[in-house]
C-alpha cells in the first residue's frame, strides 16, 4: 500500500514537473512570437525610411547636390532595409 501510495505521489509530482516545462515552452514560444512580430514591425518602418532618404537622395542628385555615390550609398541602405525585413518576416514565420 505505502509502495502504491509513493509511487502514486511520484508520478503526480513528474506529471506536475511536465506540466510546468509545457507552460515554459508555451509562454517562451509566445513571448518569441511576439517579439519577431516587432521586429518585422520595425523593419517595415525602417524600409520606409530607407525609401524616403533614397528618394531624397535621387532628387538632391538631380539639383547637382548630391553624387553618385550618394545615391549608391542610399540605394545600398534601401537594400539592406529589404534584407532585414525579410529577416524579420522569416522569424515571425519560425515563431
């Protein structure tokens, strides 16, 4: 009886452990999720930027105030905007 009794109470007490490591993963995994959705949130708003200073750039090129590796520079800047929101858009997709 006491062997039942004790095995009993050990096997609540793993299935309350397994319960605990679930609820961790969960609220780890929701946390992630939540953070990624922020990133690709930024990085949109960023791209935006990026698009508008290159659209600067472009048209300062065109007055004669800016040269061609301004516009290089900013269009590189632009690029790397599309690369992070990509990024981004790939980690909301594994969270």
């Amino acid at each position: 009886m006491r062997e039942a009794k004790a095995t009993t109470r050990a096997d609540r007490y793993a299935l309350q452990a397994e319960m605990r490591e679930m609820m961790r993963s969960v609220e780890t995994a929701w946390v992630a999720l939540q953070a990624a959705g922020l990133r690709e949130e930024a990085s949109r708003d960023g791209l935006a930027a990026a698009r508008i200073a290159l659209d600067g750039v472009r048209a300062e090129y065109e007055f004669g105030l800016r040269s061609t590796i301004d516009i290089l520079l900013a269009e590189q800047s632009y690029r790397a905007a599309q690369l992070a929101l990509g990024r981004a858009r790939s980690d909301v997709l594994m969270a």
